[in-house]
C-alpha cells in the first residue's frame, strides 16, 4: 500500500466538516426544551407547532417546518437563524439561537432528523458492538477533523469510510487522544 499517498488524502479531507450523527434527544431536545418549549411544548403549539417528542413529528416532512435532510429549506432553521430581528425569528424578538444550537439542530436535520431509535447508532451496542459501524468525527494528531465512518479496527489501524464511500485504513496512533479511545472503545469486546 502506498501508505503515504493515502494519508496525504485523508489529511486532505480532513477539513473541518461539521455534518455527522446528532442524537435528537440528547443533542437537539435539550435546546427545544430551553428555548421554545414555553411556547411549543407541553401542551402549547404556537402557530400549530409542537416540538414535543411524541409530537414533533408532524412537524417533520416535505413542507413541513423541518425538512428532513434539507436544513436549508426547513423554515424552522430559517426562523432560528435572522440575526438581524427579523418579525418571524424564533424565539421571537430575540437574535435567533447561538450558533452551536444551530449546527446541532441543522446537523440533525440533514442526517434526516431521525428521532429516537431512527437510523441512529445503537445506544447499548452490546452483541451489536464490533458490527455497527459508528459513524462520527474523528480528528487526527495535527487536529483536523473529519466526518467518516468508523467500520472497523484492524490491528492498528482503524478502517475509516468517507462520505464518497472510499475507505482508508488510517493508523490509530496518528488519531488524536480522544478519537484514539474512541476506536478503543468501539474496537474493544463487548462488556459482559
Ligand atoms: C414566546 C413564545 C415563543 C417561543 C419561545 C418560540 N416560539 Fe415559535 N412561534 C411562536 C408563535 C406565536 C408562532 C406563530 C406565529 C408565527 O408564525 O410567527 C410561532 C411559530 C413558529 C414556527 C412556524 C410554525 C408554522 O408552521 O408556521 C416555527 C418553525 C417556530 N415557531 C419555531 C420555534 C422554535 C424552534 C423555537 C425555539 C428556538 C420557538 N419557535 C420559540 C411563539 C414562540
């Protein structure tokens, strides 16, 4: 294998992309319960929304406030985002949502805003453990990050697969500490 080469081309797309698996209820719920929930949960559902787990889906499809896999064209990303006060910002007459909220919210949304139990990586991984793929950020030692999916670990290499689908088997050691024991952990035998 031309070692080199491929590593130059990992360290290439290690640029920085955000997009990777957002978990609604740990990512995104927490932000809806702190800044909309007064006027779109529990009972109340302004303008005919309701973010509330067991409701947020009628919320989510093609016209609908969130577009799933399309933040650009969900309007609820719209009304989260007019910095300058526009009358439709969310929550109202405020500057929208700070920018981390944003991402998470607009990150879950692309990966097509599954809820829980949807096309998200197993929470107990147990038996499933070394075949589920874990898809996330992994940033290397010069601390570049980005997006792939984890397939497996062979020796010491973690098989990484890039959105393009190409896979590289990238040497664990030149992964930062935490993505290092990130692959640990995932590589590691289930727990009994
Ligand atoms: C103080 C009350 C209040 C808060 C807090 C609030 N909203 Fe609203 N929201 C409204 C009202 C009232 C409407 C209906 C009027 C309108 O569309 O502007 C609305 C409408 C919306 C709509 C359009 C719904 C539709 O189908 O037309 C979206 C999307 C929305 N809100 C998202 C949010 C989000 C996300 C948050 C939290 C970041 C939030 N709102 C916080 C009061 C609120």
């Amino acid at each position: 294998m031309k070692n080199k080469a491929i590593l130059a081309s990992v360290a290439l797309i290690f640029c920085g992309s955000t997009a990777f698996a957002v978990d609604f209820k740990k990512d995104v719920l927490p932000i809806f319960e702190s800044s909309c929930a007064k006027c779109h949960m529990g009972g109340n559902a302004k303008g005919g929304l309701a973010l509330d787990p067991d409701r947020i889906k009628e919320a989510i499809g093609d016209g609908a406030s969130i577009v799933p896999s399309k933040s650009d064209s969900s309007d609820l990303i719209r009304r989260i985002t007019m910095k300058d006060g526009g009358e439709d910002v969310m929550p109202p007459k405020s500057k929208g949502l700070g920018n981390s909220d944003v991402r998470a919210i607009r990150e879950w949304i692309d990966a097509g805003a599954p809820l829980e139990g949807e096309g998200m990586v197993a929470q107990k991984p147990e038996a499933a453990k070394a075949l589920q793929p874990l898809r996330g950020e992994w940033t290397n030692a010069q601390g570049k990050t980005i997006t792939a999916t984890l397939l497996r670990v062979e020796g010491d290499k973690a098989l990484l697969q890039m959105p393009n689908g190409a896979t590289y088997p990238y040497p664990i050691e030149q992964l930062s500490p935490e993505s290092q024991s990130k692959v640990r952990a995932f590589g590691a035998p289930a727990a009994p």
